[in-house]
C-alpha cells in the first residue's frame, strides 16, 4: 500500500484469520429416471416433500429406483442432488388453449346527444352457463356527441373493477368500442337503447368489410363471439414427462396439470393447477409488448421464470411462432387470422377463451418395459450422459455441488457402472455404490460379477468404488407392497447417518451403525463362509442375523491392491482431506513464493491436522511447506509444495478374544 507523503495516521487492515472450512461430507448425488423434473441438471433436493414435488412418487415402471434410494437417503440426510435422465425421446406435456374473439359493437356517431338514454346489455356464456345484464343511463345533455361517449365510456371502464362484464375501448381515432370480457363462439353480447346505435364489428370496421352479413346500425343488436382457427395459445410444461399429463389416480385423486383461463375485463387470470390443487395464479393479457402479457410473464428461461410449471407460446397451426398480437387489446391484430372460416381476417378484442384444459402429450424419455437383449432398453446412453454437455452422470461433476457420495440406484449395467466410477476416479470428489444385479444367484456368482465374469465383463477394481450384496426386501409406500431394493442404497444412508452421529472416517458397517431398520428381508442369509468369500472378494456383505436384524458387514473398497485405501472409511477420509486443504490452499494462490508464505501456510494447516488427530480421524500427521519441498526448480515452474503426512486410523474389523488356560500352580499376572 502506497502511504501519503505528508504527515498522516493510516490504519492498515491485514486478516490472518484463515480457519479450517467445515466440508458436508453428507452430499448424495444420485442419478435416475423420473416422470417429471428438471433433466440433465444436478437438482438440490432437501426433503422428501421437495423430491416428490420436483420429480413425482416412484412408479414400477420406471426404470431403476432413484426415485426410492433418494427418498430413503432422504431419511438420514438433508441434501441430496438428484440427476434426471431422459432420451431424446422426452416431449413435453401441453395443452392447447384455443383464443377468440369478443363480440364488440362500435358506438355510432349517429346519435342525438339532446336526448336521454339507457343502454341496457345482456352477455350470455353458454360454455360456462353464464348470463348478466344490467342498465346504465346516459342523462340528456345539450353538448356534443363526445361528452355523451365519454359517459359512456366511463361507465364501462375497464379500470373500475378487474371483473367487469361489458369492457369500453376507445382507438386512436376516437371510435369508441364495447365488448363482451368473455370471447369465443358461445358468447353473446345484446345491446339495446332507445336512441344509442351499435354496429357489430369484427375487425378494423363493420363484419360487412369481410364478407359477413351486413349489420345496418341498430338500437337493439346481438352479436356473437368468434373463435380462432388459425392461432392458439399453448401451455407448455417446463419439463418433459408423462408426469405432467392430467389423469385420475385409483383413489380419485388427480395427477398432472391443468391450466384454467377466468376472463376478468382488459386482463384475464390463468390459474395452473397441479395434482388437483392450485399452484399458481397469474393475471395477464396477449399484449405484445406488456410486463403483463402471458408469453412475457410465462416464458421458457430458467433464469426470469415466474412459473414452476408451463411457459406459454401463442403459435399458429404450422407450429410456428404467431407475433402479432397488439400492444393494447382492442386494437386489432397486426397479423391475418383464419377465423370461424374467415380467412386472412385482422380483428379487435382477441383474448383466450375461458375454460379448463387439461395437459396431455408427455414422454418421460426412458423405455418403460425394459427388453434384455436391447443394450440401451433402460436408456443407458441417456444415464451415462455426455460429458462435454455436463448430462446424466456428468452432471455430477461440479466441483461447486460438494458431492462425496453417488450411486444409480436399481441399474446394474457394465457400462453405467464403470462410467460412474470412472467419474469418481477423475474427479475425486466421491466414492460410488454398486452392486450387482437382483437374483444374480449365489455366492459364487456375486464374486465371478466383481471379477468380471458371468453377467459382467470387467473386473472393478478401484479405491473410489465400493460394493454391497445381496438386495434386501423393503415396503415401498407407494406401490403398496414389499420390494427388493439394491441394497446400495442403504450402504449411502448408513454412510451418511454415520456421519450424523460420528465422522465419515468412522466405518459405515457393524452393528453400531451399519444396522438397518427398514428392510425386512435379504435376497440370501449368509453364513460364515459366505462372508469370508465375498469378503476376500471385495464385495461388502449385508447379513440377516437371527438377533441383531439386517446388518452391512463390510466397509471394502473395490481396490485389490492392500494399502490402506482398500476401506471405506479410509477412503472417504481422504475424500474430506482433499476437499479441506483445496478451500484452505486458496487464499494463497498468486502470493510471494518465499519462505513467508511456505510458513503460513504451515501454520494454517497444523491446527487442520490436530483436528483431525482430535476426531480420531488418524493417529499421527505431519505438515511440511519449506525449502525441501519447494526447491528452485519448484518455485521457478511456479509451484508451490506442501507436504501432508497421515496414519489414518484403521478400523477393527476382526475382535479376537485370546483365552489363555493355565494349570493350577501357574501364577498369573494382571
């Protein structure tokens, strides 16, 4: 900092607080299909409520049980990423609201304002059974025709309440116009007065300029409404699945959406309603260039979406965009329309229809009915994903999500597997749950999967995977039956329940805390020599213990090799380091590459060590930033070294009681 060269008292602010950052070593990432929900994007989820909201219940014909692994996760933990795959198959759900036009009359100028008047109307809705009526009394006066029609106008202002029957609409010429707030071909609009005269329009002058009948002006008139053929509004479902479609559930509930248009006045209300409730209400017009328009305020962007659900598109019959609403909605449209059989028709007073429609034309984007000689019936492309778009299993890898634990509950394929896996490996940023297929068979068949034979063609091997067997028998809530469940999904929710109650680096297994509650049943009991046999082959085993229930009996790593990274706890320890020291090393990237530097960072680390010896993370550790470990050809590459050594603490695994027999004149020492 440059100091004033004249006399001065300056306060220099230097923070040497740097702590060690509390990492959640409890993020699950779990992939999987769903019938609705965001697609290819790692989704927050915080509650099981907030899963069956964004993504809908489990369904037995979705492939795979994400949707189940994540609500029993959801159990021990408070923040998973949920990953929605679908094909390229997945459509979205819509619902096509048709528009119309009001039936509107322009005042005619051929009215003696001397006179006094009632203008009485009447607006039939035969769709909706709906009649008002009502008078309104124009006084006599001696000024001119536009004193009259402004009295006129006031009375049928728009503005005055936001349900007015009978809407006034004056244009820029100064025709004055009244129209119906209902629009489409089941309204009616009847005006009579004793000297007031109407001429029924339909567009830019009287139906006459179209070729329709010719109404002469009249005291007494009716007129009926039009609907458009040529253009409709369409509400669009935000994502694709069938999950969206309207339809009635066995306990007369209702899933899906529907949208309700209520017609008000200028501005109508459009109501989405979701799994028979409403959700949303928006108040808005098909104005062109409105912060109130439909398509403005429901539009297709992640970023401005009022809407959880639909975004609107007014579209022509080709499918192609229609843009030619006006800016105020009794002008008429800047676009031709098809119109009751009028073809190429401009006209005023355009607005939706008011009715319900339901959604219907969702695809979830995944085969339902699996077939076993098709290598992507389950939609393997769509799980595996890309990892230059950042889709299915690459949406998990994102440094910023903080990820440490992920599985694909319920999908056992090779490629799906090792893909997962070798996204763990790269990015380093958690350990995958796997297990073989359902009904693999026996023993000996769950250690030729991991060995890559029989049902699988390559062996796992790697520190970054772990591996449970076999299934176990679960209620599930929503189909109303037990279920067999990969049993991956519980070696997650005992990972993080451990967490919960101990540390990560505390193995998920035994009968502290890899009990399990829930499931009822498993696919097989193992025995003694079962356990050794899947134990020696790196597969972890859930036992059913006749007095102790379901228990997970192992924390192995898929690794062969023997080092300490071959267990679970070991594994995910490293995992927690890893992520600490890339927060803390930070704030020192860009300083001085001196000895100042080395010694800070020394300082910063220790006390990380000592937590870590404190929480019985490890047994012995050592930092190390100084000239042996940065040497000149280091520092001239502009690296800067700091070397962290660690005796990870070990669990025991085996506990072996050695009793001694002594004879009787043995003397035997405490």
């Amino acid at each position: 900092m440059a100091l004033p060269t004249s006399p001065s008292v300056v306060v220099l602010e230097n923070d040497v607080s740097i702590y060690t950052p509390n990492v959640n070593s409890s993020v699950v990432g779990i992939v999987g299909f769903a019938n609705k929900g965001p697609t290819n994007k790692a989704t927050l989820i915080t509650s099981q409520e907030n899963l069956i909201r964004k993504f809908g219940k489990p369904n037995s014909v979705i492939p795979g049980q994400g949707l189940e692994g994540a609500l029993e996760i959801l159990e021990a933990t408070n923040q998973i990423y949920f990953v929605r795959a679908a094909d390229v198959g997945a459509t979205n759900a819509s619902a096509s609201i048709p528009l119309g036009v009001s039936p509107a009359f322009q005042v005619s100028s051929n009215w003696d304002p001397s006179l006094a008047s009632s203008v009485f109307y009447e607006i039939y809705d035969n769709s909706q059974n709906f009649y008002v009526s009502g008078i309104t009394e124009i006084p006599a006066s001696s000024t001119t025709f536009n004193t009259k029609k402004k009295v006129l106008f006031n009375t049928f202002n728009p503005e005055i309440t936001d349900d007015q029957p009978v809407v006034a609409y004056e244009d820029s010429t100064g025709n004055l116009y009244l129209a119906s707030k209902f629009a489409g071909s089941s309204t009616t609009l009847q005006l009579s007065a004793a000297d007031v005269r109407f001429v029924p329009v339909l567009g830019n002058g009287s139906l006459s300029s179209i070729g329709a009948p010719n109404h002469d002006q009249a005291k007494n008139v009716t007129h009926t409404g039009y609907q458009l053929s040529s253009v409709d509004l369409r509400a669009i479902a935000r994502y694709p699945g069938t999950g969206y479609d309207l339809s009635a559930l066995r306990d007369g509930s209702t899933q899906g959406i529907s949208v309700e248009i209520d017609n008000l006045s200028v501005k109508d209300r459009l109501v989405v309603n979701a799994d028979g409730a409403q959700a949303e209400s928006f108040k808005g017009e098909l104005a062109a260039v409105s912060a109130d328009s439909f398509e403005y305020m429901l539009q297709n962007d992640d970023l401005n979406a009022k809407s959880d659900y639909i975004y609107v598109n007014a579209l022509k019959s080709d499918g192609t965009d229609y843009e030619g609403f006006p800016d105020t909605w009794g002008d008429v449209l800047g676009t031709a329309v098809d119109v009751n059989g009028y073809v190429g028709v401009q006209p005023r007073f355009v607005k939706p229809i008011e009715g319900t429609f339901s959604f219907a034309g969702g695809d979830s984007g995944y085969t339902a009915q699996p077939d076993a000689e098709d290598p992507d019936a389950a939609g393997k492309t769509a799980i595996i994903g890309s990892a230059a778009s950042k889709t299915g299993i690459y949406a998990l890898d994102d440094d910023s999500l903080n990820i440490s634990l992920a599985l694909i509950p319920g999908i056992t394929d090779d490629d799906i597997q090792n893909a997962l896996v070798t996204l763990a490996e790269s990015s380093k940023n958690f350990l995958a749950l796997v297990s073989p297929p359902y009904a693999v068979g026996e023993v000996q068949d769950a250690f030729d999967w991991i060995n890559g034979k029989g049902t699988r063609t390559a062996a796992l091997n790697s520190s970054y995977a772990a591996a449970y067997w076999p299934w176990v028998q679960v209620f599930n809530y929503y189909a109303g039956a037990e279920e067999w469940y990969d049993p991956a999904i519980f070696a997650a929710r005992q990972c993080v329940y451990t967490d919960g109650v101990s540390d990560p680096w505390f193995a998920p297994a035994g009968f502290n805390r890899g009990r399990l509650t829930k499931p009822s049943d498993t696919e097989m009991v193992l025995n003694q020599g079962d356990r050794d046999a899947l134990y020696s082959n790196a597969i972890n085993p859930v036992t059913k213990d006749p007095t102790a229930g379901i228990v997970i009996f192992g924390q192995k790593t898929t690794q062969r090799k023997p080092s300490a990274l071959d267990r679970v706890n070991v594994r995910r320890l490293m995992i927690y380091i890893r992520k600490t020291l890339l927060q803390l090393g930070k704030p020192y990237q860009f300083e001085p590459n001196d000895q100042f530097t080395w010694e800070l960072i020394e300082e910063n680390i220790k006390p990380f060590i000592s937590d870590l010896l404190a929480r019985r993370a490890i047994v012995a550790g050592a930092v190390k930033c100084d000239a042996t470990t940065n040497t000149p050809l280091r520092v001239d590459r502009n690296e800067l070294w700091c070397s962290v050594t660690i005796k990870p603490t070990k669990a025991a695994e085996t506990v072996v009681f050695e009793v001694n027999l002594t004879s009787q004149s043995a003397t035997i020492n405490g």
